[in-house]
C-alpha cells in the first residue's frame, strides 16, 4: 500500500502569496523535490512547501484558517 502525504505549497505570483495543496505519494523529499522542478520554468516561484501526513493536517489546518482570518 503507497502511502500519501499532503504537501502545501506557498506561491508567489504577481507579488502576491498563494496558497495550494497537493496530495502526494511518499517520501517528503522525492515530493518536493518534485514541486520545485516542476515550477523551476514558471512565472510562479515557490516559496516554501510543507509536508503533513493526513491527521496532522487535519489538526492544523482549522488554525491556519483561522490566522488567515484575522491577520
């Protein structure tokens, strides 16, 4: 069984931060590694990936939420 872990990608385009999400399969490194080759030709840039298995993401999602409500 593959195991999958959810990666968040911050972006920047157009001066701007964006905020995406990407299930991949396991390792984190393989997956990043991945995320930067395949925006290396882009306008975007990426600024910083996470990796989170899928409770730990759960747990923290609701309070990223929440700071970006209130900041």
């Amino acid at each position: 069984m593959v195991e999958y872990i959810i990666l968040t990608i911050w972006i920047e385009y157009n001066n701007k931060i964006h905020e995406r999400y990407k299930l991949a399969p396991a390792p984190c490194e393989t997956a990043v590694n991945k995320v930067y080759k395949d925006y290396k030709n882009k306008q975007a840039r990426v600024v910083a990936v996470k990796c989170d298995g899928y409770k730990t993401f759960e747990i923290n999602k609701p309070l990223m939420e929440y700071y970006r409500e209130n900041n």
